[in-house]
C-alpha cells in the first residue's frame, strides 16, 4: 500500500495539539486561490526548479532530451512547456535547484520515517496531522497509515476539506482523534467561485461529524478580496456557533509566502499581488467572536 | 511576581547595567576585540602593575613566582566601590596572561610536538583552572578558619617543599585579605562624601559586611555573597577561573536565616542577587538533585532567577533537568529564556550525567554531585582535577592526515574502509599525544604554575601538602574532548555515497578538487554534490552511523588512557570552544564539500543546514545519540528559530528539551537571535552594543568578538 506525498514536515505546532510531524498528502480536489501548498494540487510528481540555487553549471541543458533547459550568455533558462517530465535532470543537477516534488511512499515507511519524533510526541501530547492537499482522495493508504500510528498509541489528526462522501469518514473515524477542517465561505456560489466547488456536500459532512462527538477545529482563512468582511465572516461564525463540538475555531490571516513556490513550479498565482494580512489586522472581528463565541 | 516599576531597587539596578555596558565598550576601546566571555572584568588602570620576572626568559613560574606576583598585585591593586552596588570589587587583571611564555622552558615537551603540530592538537599542557572549588568550604571557614586550617596540617607535613607549599598559601590568604582592606578604607572615604543618604547607608553596611567577613565566616546572605565574590575575584585574577557551584543551596541557609532574623525582605534580597550576578558571569546551577536524589530548589533558587532577569546581561546559569525536578523552576527558566531572548538560562540533563559518570566507577551520591559549573562541564566541587576543556583533538585534521596518506600510497586501494583503518591508526595516535601531554602537564605544572588558590578550597591540596595538579586532589578525571565530528562523520559518508555507492565520480577525481579548493573547472558543482550528501543529524542515515562509529572510537581509545595505578581516570566528551574558527584554518578542503581552512563543525552539532527545515528535532536526537556517554558533555548548541521562540510555545519547547535528556543529551545552550539584527550588528556592532551571543558554553557581547567570529556566529544562524 502505497501514497503519495509531497513532505514531512516535523515540529509542525499549527495543526494540532503538541509537537507534531504534519504529512503533506499529494493531490486535491479543490482549487483554493489563496492555497499556500500548490505543490499538492496534483497528485502526480511535479519538476520544481530553483533559479537562486542554480549555479549555470548547464548540465541539465546537457541531459534533457526535450531541450527544456538553455544556457544563453552563461544562465540557464528553463522552457517548462517542453518539460515532459522525466525528471532525468533532477539527478544531475548537484545544487538541487532542479528537484522532483512528490514521491510514493509505503504504510510502513511512513511510519517508520516518523518514529523518531515519537518521544517528542509523548512529551508534547503531540502526534501526526495528515494534510495535504486533500487526505481522503487516498483513502486506502490514509486508512493503513492510521491504523498503524493508533497501534502505536499515537495521537492522530486529519486536515480535511470536508468534501468527500461521508462514507469515507465512517471508515477513518475509529483511527482520528482530531480533524481539523477549513471553512471558507458560507455562500455556495462564491464557494465554487473561490475553489472549485460548491460547499454544500462541506457543511453536511460538519454537521455530521458534529453528531459523532469527536473533536474537531475549523478554521477560516480570511483572505483579502474574498471573504475578509465582517458579513462573510459573521455568516461562517454564526454556522460554527450552532454546533456542538468544535473544540477550537480559528480565524486565519491570509499570507503571500506561497508566491515563491508557484514560482518555482511554474503556476500562476491567482492572488499574486495580494497583499498578507496579521492577526492583529483579524482583531476587527473580535466583537462578532464574542457574539457568538463559536468554540 | 512583581512588575519592574515596583522593586525598590530599580534605579540602582539600572545605574549599574549602565555602568556595566559603558565598561564593555570601554574594554573593546582599550583592548580591542576578543572571542572570549565578558568574565564582566573591567580595565585595569593603565601602567599600574608589571608582572616580577623569576626566569631568564622574562616570565614567572613555580609557586615562589606565582606567589610573589599575586600579592604583589594585590598589594598594588585598585579598589573598586560603586555606592549604587552592594558589593565592592570587580575583576580586572588576567595575571596569566600577564606573561611572555605559558609554560616553564625547563619541563619542554619537544618530543610531543610533532604530534601536537600534525594532528592539531590543544594539548593544555601549562593551561590552569578549569574544575570547581567547593565554595562550601569557604563560606564555613572564612579567611582566618582556611589560614588555620594551613596552620593545623603544616604541622602534619613538615619537609622543606611542603614548607613552602603552605607558606606561599598562607601569603596568597592574607594579601587577599590585605586587598578587602583596601577596599574597607575606599568604602568608608566614600561613605563620608556620599550626600545620598540612602547610599551613604549603603556603603555604612558595605563595610561593616567586608570588616566582618576580613577574617570570620560569613553569617548572613550579603555577607556570604561578598565572600564568594572575593574568593572568585581572587581566583579570576590568578589564572580566570570561573568555576561556580550550585549557588542556590550554598546561599539558602543564609537567606533563610536573614528572613527569620527579620533583617532581609524580597527586594533585598533580589537586589543583593542582582549586584552579585552582575559582578561577573559565573557558572552557576541551579536546581537538581542533592546526593540523595531530592531536588534541591528553594525560594532563593527562584529569586536568583529573578535577580537575573532584573540585570539581564551576559548571564551563565544552568537550570539541572531530573524527574523529581522542581517543574515550576524549569517553566521559570524558560519563561526568562523567551521573555529576554538573551541566552539563559542554560539546561543541564541530569539522568546521562550520572549515569554515564557512574559508569566510570563513582556511585550515584558522587555522581549526582558533578554538577553544571563550567563552560561545557560537569565537576565535583573540590574533589577532582579535570583539565576540562583544556584538551581538543582536531579529528577533523586527523581525517585528513589519514585521506592525504591513503590517497598517495599507491598500494592499497582508495575505499572508506581502508580510509577508516587510517583514520583509527591516526586517532589512536593523536588520542595517546593529548594523554600523555595531560601526564607531562600533571607532572610538572606545580613547578609552572600551581594552583595557589583553588588549591584553598579543595579537598586534598592543604590536607596533603601538595598542589592539586600534584596528587593533591582526590580524584583526577581527565577530560579530552573530540572536535569536528560532523565534518568527519559527514566527509565518510558523502565518500561512501558518492563514490563508493553511486560512482558518481572517482576518488582521483575528487582528490583533484579538494586540491584546488573546489575552484576548478567543475569544482563548485562536485562542492555541492558532495555537501547534498547524507549528514550527519538527518538520523538514520550512513552519516550517522559514521558520526556512531567515530564516537565509539573516540571513547573508547581516550578511556583507554586511564591509568587505575596513576588513579588516573579518562573521560571522552565532543566539544570546542571558540576553536572552531582556529581548528579549522589548519584543514584544507574536506569530502564533505567544506572548503579550505574555514570553521569545522561545533562540538556534537551536525554542521549547519543539514537539514532543510526544523532543525530542532532533528538536532536534539542526533546530539543525544552520539553522546560519549561517560559523565563528560557533547552539548548540544541550538539555535531557536524566534518563530518558536515565543511564550505560547514555552510547553513544547520544555519538551523538546527534556526529550534530548531523556534520550541522553547532557547540556543545552540555546541561542534565540533575530537574523535581521545580528545581520546589521555583524556590519555596524556598535547598532547593538548589548546584544548577547551565546558562542558554546559561554556568552558573549557580540560586539566585542572579532569580524571572523561574528561571521562564524551569522553563518550558523542563517544556515540553520
């Protein structure tokens, strides 16, 4: 059993309790145009290219059959469109300015590759939080990957969109201690409009899990020019305050630092000029927070 | 706790942190840079003192010109009373480095000089200090008890050497006490213009405490902290020993008597702490487990900390880490780590102490009394001489003796193992140089320069008539510290992953490029194939096993050394100081991708960027897992990411730090810089005059280090 992953990303303290090491799962469903982690839209392997690390030393431009790389007046330049990504160059470029994002991993490795975090987990009250990306479009593998961190008495988290068949978190529910959800934007067409789809499979599925009585976060991302205003806002918190179980609702500010990865694997970034947002630019909605104090 | 506007003491406070800062910027002036503690040593007056040669090569040695020197000194020295201090004297003369030559010509080591020169060795031959007094002593004894206690045993020990062993300690006592004097006299001049009354009361009670403490023991808190000061001013000015002990339990019973006495309240009592601290940077623990294993925290242990955050300057405390551990004292410590971000407290890790020090012999009660009062050390206060940190081998130029032999002898063939072979020979070689350098050292460094001073509050030297380098301790626990283990570990497994497994080039071919320093045609595009090798730090890897197998065969061939009939006993540990910088200008490039003559690695630590993002975790299993494992530390140096470093992550970064205990690791400096400011300090040091580092085990104002040391500093924090 096999998945695919972009990284590992230990030490991560945003998602969830404790020390955690957060797997970024490869491949999602939806299109957030603010999404910070462009390198898991795809669920195949991307050529990511870093021109800073390049030294010129024009061995990709030597090694690639679809001419995708050029030197001229001693730069590399870099044609992604002949890119068929064969990924031949990737071992040839010694500066790792050409590097391969994605790879398929094993259950077993996975856990493996984590263990030694494991006694900063038990001392944190922390575990693994898998993201992504979207988790549940590799159910199978998501699944075995739990199964063995809960045998190892491991505190498990699931980031997810919410909107796979409710079926599917049926199955994960018995190995999650926590899921952490996002929710964007209450009003279904602007949903669709901002990601891709429209939310109303997303709120079902909250409110069912709201029934089960595990815990679980949900988090908005306010990003400028979608849903940063207090209607918007007002209207998500209003949502979260009639459910029961939200252990934690946390309201996002929206940052520029993915600009540098759409760059490098050659996505165009919808919010390119966006400007970040802190969380003390969020203390406007205070007022609503305690309103209706949503978890 | 109490907010800063309500102290009674603020404004005093202030005054001297304002002092103190102008005195650092006085000392970059006068004497220039130096990568070294601040020691808060001052400048001495100019011209005032000249060292007394006793030898044709114009220095002084053997305990008649130690002897003659220091009183001499402290006959002439200056006094040093601040009426917004509650204590006189400051630091102000390094009388060992006020000499031509180290080490006494008439005891040469030429025979151990190749050696020293091939494999880069810091032989510590004719180094001083470097163990523990037991304060203890001092604080029950007072001045006349310890010259009584000379008096009683120079009746016991009679013959002509012991004679002048208990003579010259003698003398040492009452120039000491010649020299508070002095100061009892400045004090009461001072008194007498003083129009502030409220410090004309002060410097009343100054010097009624320095008369009452000039031949008695100490009886309350302020008279027992003058005490230490004096004895360690003293001490520092011999030979720049530093060594602390565990200060809140030496200081508690005064404290608490005071308290019952109804004369100290807890902004006194803070106000003493904070004088006491600023007076210079002693490594100082706190917390831990007494001998029979019960923590030892009390309230004065919590107004140290207290004390220091209301000084916060260059600041040497070490928090001790166990399972029975007073946990409020470590969220404590913690607490002024974040809020400050200036490099303390530090934190000791009591379980790999005493076991792996129990494993040399010594039972838990011992082991548990090794404590953290050094820059990277553990010592038994007044019971072992140790040479700590005085001893590096260079494993780094070890390796490339072995690489440069291997490479030109054409009948065998290039491969790691037969490079290892050569590496074992060399380090066995290099190993036995630095021991029996630290055997000639023991052997003579009594007619070179005796420790006249510490000698005072050991266990051994007055009982026995005999230095404490001279048999005269009780124990002799003899440290050698291995350096450059990321650039070995990491240059073997790059050769084995590059060329070896994946044949990516030849060994002819690399050799090429670590000849031209990676500058070459290609050179730079071989540098990072080989630096984007396995390291040492990413766990699991071929590196780390590399970084296992050097330190299995660093222990075991310096453990080796140890001598039952000499009681001599060896205890291996990974560490380097400042000699990061020097060690590495006698290495040429290395398979690692290191070019020529730049830093090697840092003690235990993976070399910087060795892995790509949160280094933390990383770092604190790698360090615990390579410890030696014998009592002796590899400290683990980390530098904080200050996106971690905040107060609502207090928790997990308490447990990132008892994790690297609980797996082994010794001790933790931690670093919290903000890149931006180190980056415009390191152009402009004067922008940040205050700015505090901690370099290994010590810190230091980072504006006083010199522009290669500061890059060393910036490139460990970038990198990382």
């Amino acid at each position: 059993m096999e998945g695919k992953i972009t990284t590992i990303q230990r030490l991560s303290i945003h998602d969830g309790p404790g020390i955690r090491s957060t797997i970024f799962m490869k491949g999602c469903n939806l299109r957030c145009q603010w999404c910070h982690n462009p390198e898991t839209f795809s669920m195949q392997p991307q050529l990511q290219w870093i021109s800073e690390k390049c030294i010129n030393c024009g061995k990709c431009v030597e090694v690639c059959n679809d001419s995708a790389f050029t030197i001229n007046n001693g730069l590399v330049q870099f044609n992604r469109d002949k890119c068929t990504t064969c990924f031949d160059c990737v071992e040839h470029c010694y500066p790792n300015a050409i590097q391969q994002i994605g790879r398929t991993i094993s259950a077993d490795d996975l856990f493996n590759e984590i263990a030694p975090d494991f006694p900063y987990f038990n001392t944190s009250n922390g575990g693994v939080t898998f993201s992504g990306g979207e988790p549940m479009l590799q159910l199978n593998f998501l699944l075995k990957t739990l199964q063995l961190f809960k045998q190892a008495n491991i505190h498990t988290a699931i980031e997810t969109n919410f909107t796979a068949d409710w079926s599917k978190y049926e199955a994960i529910i018995p190995y999650v201690d926590l899921f952490i959800g996002d929710l964007k934007i209450m009003d279904s067409k602007d949903h669709k409009r901002w990601t891709g789809l429209g939310n109303d499979i997303i709120l079902k599925n909250i409110k069912k899990l709201d029934k089960t009585g595990i815990p679980y976060y949900i988090r908005t991302p306010i990003i400028p020019g979608v849903n940063h205003s207090a209607i918007q806002v007002e209207s998500i918190i209003q949502f979260v305050s009639d459910l029961n179980n939200v252990e934690r609702f946390e309201l996002l500010p929206y940052h520029p630092l993915a600009d540098v990865k759409y760059r490098n694997l050659g996505i165009k970034n919808p919010l390119q000029n966006t400007k970040g947002l802190t969380n003390k630019d969020l203390e406007i909605y205070n007022p609503i927070l305690k309103q209706y104090n949503p978890g | 706790m109490k907010s800063l506007d309500t102290f009674k003491y603020q404004n005093r406070i202030d005054k001297l942190k304002t002092k103190k800062l102008n005195q650092t910027l006085e000392k970059i002036k006068y004497e220039g840079l130096l990568d070294e503690d601040d020691y808060g040593r001052i400048v001495p007056p100019k011209n005032h003192w000249e060292s007394i040669s006793n030898h044709e090569d114009g220095s002084f040695y053997g305990l008649e010109g130690w002897t003659t020197n220091f009183c001499d000194l402290m006959r002439h020295h200056s006094t040093y009373v601040d009426p917004n201090d509650a204590f006189a004297g400051r630091w102000m003369y390094f009388m060992s480095r006020m000499r031509s030559n180290k080490w006494n010509p008439d005891y040469p080591y030429d025979h151990l000089q190749p050696n020293i020169d091939k494999y880069d060795i810091i032989c510590g031959i004719g180094d001083d200090a470097h163990f523990a007094p037991d304060y203890k002593m001092g604080l029950k004894l007072g001045w006349q008890g310890l010259l009584n206690k000379i008096e009683t045993y120079e009746k016991i020990n009679t013959s002509e050497e012991q004679a002048s062993f208990y003579d010259a300690h003698k003398r040492a006592i009452k120039s000491i006490q010649q020299w508070i004097s002095n100061h009892i006299e400045t004090i009461h001049y001072l008194q007498e213009k003083e129009t502030n009354p409220q410090l004309a009361k002060n410097l009343k009670e100054m010097a009624e405490v320095n008369q009452r403490i000039l031949h008695h023991p100490p009886q309350t808190l302020r008279e027992a902290c003058q005490w230490i000061i004096w004895y360690h001013l003293a001490s520092r000015t011999y030979n720049r020993d530093g060594a602390g002990g565990q200060i809140d339990t030496l200081l508690q019973p005064y404290y608490e008597k005071d308290l019952a006495n109804g004369t100290i309240d807890r902004d006194k009592a803070i106000y003493y702490l904070a004088c006491f601290l600023i007076n210079d940077p002693i490594y100082w623990q706190l917390g831990g487990p007494d001998k029979n294993g019960n923590d030892q925290t009390s309230d004065i242990s919590f107004l140290i900390l207290e004390a220091a955050d209301k000084i916060n300057t260059s600041l040497n405390i070490t928090i001790r880490v166990h399972d029975d551990m007073n946990e409020k004292l470590f969220e404590q410590g913690i607490y002024y780590l974040l809020k400050n971000k200036n490099a303390w407290p530090r934190f000791s890790g009591d379980k790999a102490l005493v076991d792996g020090f129990m494993k040399n012999g010594f039972d838990a009660e011992t082991a548990r009394q090794r404590i953290a009062v050094g820059c990277n050390w553990m010592s038994l206060p007044g019971m072992e001489y140790t040479m700590n940190d005085l001893v590096k081998v260079n494993m780094a130029k070890v390796f490339q003796v072995a690489y440069n032999e291997m490479l030109s002898d054409q009948s065998a063939p290039n491969t790691t193992k037969n490079l290892w072979e050569r590496f074992r020979k060399h380090l066995s070689s290099a190993v036995n140089t630095a021991a029996d350098g630290i055997r000639h050292h023991l052997k003579y460094q009594k007619f070179n320069e005796p420790e006249l001073i510490l000698n005072l509050l050991s266990h051994g030297p007055i009982e026995k008539g005999r230095d404490v380098s001279d048999s005269g301790a009780q124990y002799y626990n003899l440290s050698i510290d291995g350096a450059g283990l990321a650039v070995v570990a990491d240059s073997f497994a790059a050769l084995q992953q590059r060329i070896e497994d994946e044949q990516k080039l030849s060994w002819e071919a690399l050799d090429y490029h670590l000849s031209s320093n990676f500058e070459e045609q290609d050179g730079e595009r071989i540098r990072l194939l080989m630096r984007n090798s396995y390291r040492y730090g990413q766990g699991n890897t071929i590196a780390d096993k590399w970084a296992e197998e050097i330190r299995d065969l660093f222990s075991d061939l310096v453990r080796n050394q140890s001598d039952a009939a000499q009681q001599h006993l060896f205890i291996p540990g990974f560490f380097s100081w400042a000699n990061t910088v020097g060690l590495g200008q006698t290495v040429g490039a290395t398979p690692n991708g290191r070019k020529q003559h730049t830093p090697i690695s840092h003690g235990a630590n993976p070399n910087p960027g060795f892995v790509a993002d949160a280094a933390s975790l990383a770092l604190a299993t790698a360090i615990a897992k390579v410890q030696p494992g014998y009592g002796n530390t590899a400290p683990m140096q980390w530098e904080l990411d200050p996106s971690l470093a905040k107060q609502e992550h207090a928790a997990l970064i308490g447990s990132i730090i008892k994790t690297h205990f609980a797996q082994g690791g010794t001790l933790i400096n931690v670093n919290i810089l903000d890149k931006n400011k180190v980056l415009e300090a390191h152009q402009d040091p004067s922008k940040y005059p205050d700015l505090i580092v901690r370099i290994t085990g010590f810190t230091a104002y980072f504006s006083m280090l010199t522009p290669k040391f500061r890059q060393l500093v910036v490139d460990r924090i970038l990198e990382n």
